[in-house]
C-alpha cells in the first residue's frame, strides 16, 4: 500500500520560504514540501520544517483519510461519521454533533517495541493528553452544530515515530475531517460543509541557545525547552504548550520559538490546502 505504485503520482508542492505558496506538480495523491538543506542535524535552518507529504485516501473505508509524514514520522489520520451523538449529548438535551479522536502508537513505530494499550489493559497518560488535545484542536474549527446529529471519529495511528507525533496528527486529521464533511455535503446530508477553518500545529524548542522549528527525535532528546503550538489558519491560536526541560526559558525565547512555529504553521496551511484544491475540494473561506 505504501510502495511505488502510490509514489510515482505524488503531487509535489515546493513552497518558497518567503511566500509560503506551494506549486503543484503531479496529481492529487499527495503534496510535498521542499525546503534547502542548511546546518542543523539534518541540514536544515532553524527556521524550516521538514518533508511534509500528505497522502489522501489511504483508508478507503473511512470518510477522510490521510498519511501524513513529517520527514520520518508518519501518521495515519482517518475521519470516520456515525449516525448519531453520545448518550450524555442526549440526556443533557444538547443539541448538535460531537466530535472526538482517539491516537496511538503502532508496535513497531518506535525503535523498541511499544506494547499495545490492551496489553497493559489501560490507555497510556501520554495518549490520553494527546488525543484530548486532537479532539480540542479539531473542535476549535468544526462547527458542531452545523453537523447536526452526527459523531466524528478522528482515528490517529503512528506508523513511525521521529518527534512531533502529535503536532503531525493534528495537521493530518485536519485534512481528514474536511474531506469526510465536505463528502457529506456532497452526499446531500449536510447544506454546508461544518469545518470553519483549517488547523495545523507543529514543535520548537530551545537548543544550545538557539530556537528551532519542528524537532526531529535526536533533537526533541537535547532540547532544553519544549514547544507546540496549535493554530488555525487566521492566525488564532488553539493551544500553546510550553515548559523548561530541567531549565528556564526568557521572555525573548518564547516569542521567537512562537515566531518560528507561526511561519512553520501558515506553511503547513499552504501545503493543506494546495491538497484539497487539487482535489476539487473547495477549502474553507479564507
């Protein structure tokens, strides 16, 4: 499924560090992003992400589905409808849909094993605060009530865990959940598609003095400080996380980790919705 076949159509967007804007080549499977090499780790500035490529339709059973890989870490993010709302939504008498999401780490995404959850017989703590924070992102932009009675299930599997497994989720899901509404409105069960707006969200951090943009595994281990940022595409944030790693962080280190992570989100967004205009997917109004 994840072979040549796939990658030989891949629709390739190389977006300029000044403007932001992707050019599309290829078809619309998936949209990549270029940036030079230059002098971190793994050649890059301080202020460029990585590869970003979103593959569309990789779980047919689902009403969106995308992979998305931010350079070695790859996503799967499925979007899934059910016909109906939560039982508190009912007894509660609240009108509208719900949203929700659910992650977690394949096995062998790691570089030794993860047991799965239902080994251990519980969810992890660090799944649950990630798939909390999924579904807040996700319900920022979604307009529940415009989705009438309906659950969105936003399904997250990491097949390969290389820093900012959960930054990449969001950013996927994003796309996954426009494309499953934007299918219902085709199929005439929706006036309008519910998503507002897109969301992305992407790492910094503080290493060796110096703020950095999407941290890789190697530099998620020798970062001081640690970062996310969650954004929609006007520039509002959904959530910021920040926190010294056994160290302190000034007031002119934020505001350039929240600087870096601005501009790597708006390119992320670029990316997003040069994908869903090359599948006739009309985004959301900007």
């Amino acid at each position: 499924m994840f072979g040549g076949a796939h990658r030989r159509n891949a629709c390739i967007a190389f977006v300029n560090s000044d403007s932001g804007q992707p050019k599309l080549f290829g078809d619309e499977r998936s949209c990549t992003i270029y940036f030079p090499a230059m002098d971190r780790i793994d050649g890059r500035t301080s202020d460029q992400l990585r590869p970003v490529t979103f593959e569309l339709g990789i779980a047919p059973y689902a009403g969106g589905s995308v992979l998305v890989a931010m350079g070695n870490t790859r996503v799967i993010c499925g979007a899934t409808i059910e016909e109906n709302v939560p039982r508190w939504m009912k007894e509660q008498a609240i009108t509208g849909g719900w949203l929700t999401a659910e992650y977690s780490m394949l096995p062998y995404s790691t570089q030794t094993r993860k047991p799965r959850d239902i080994a251990k017989g519980r969810i992890d703590g660090r799944s649950v605060e990630i798939q909390r924070l999924i579904g807040r992102s996700l319900r920022a932009v979604v307009d529940l009530v415009r989705l009438g009675p309906r659950t969105v299930w936003v399904d997250c599997d990491v097949l390969q865990a290389d820093g900012g497994t959960r930054t990449a989720a969001i950013t996927g899901a994003s796309l996954a959940v426009a494309v499953a509404c934007r299918k219902l409105a085709k199929e005439k069960k929706l006036d309008t598609p519910p998503v507002q707006k897109l969301v992305a969200a992407v790492s910094a951090g503080v290493i060796d003095g110096n703020a950095i943009v999407d941290l890789n595994y190697e530099e998620d281990k020798a970062v001081a400080v640690d970062f996310n940022l969650v954004a929609t595409e006007d520039g509002d944030f959904v959530e910021v996380q920040s926190s010294g790693e056994e160290s302190t962080f000034s007031h002119a280190q934020l505001d350039e980790m929240l600087a870096l992570a601005r501009k790597g989100i708006a390119e992320l967004i670029a990316a997003q919705r040069a994908v869903l205009a090359r599948l006739m997917v009309t985004p959301p109004p900007t």
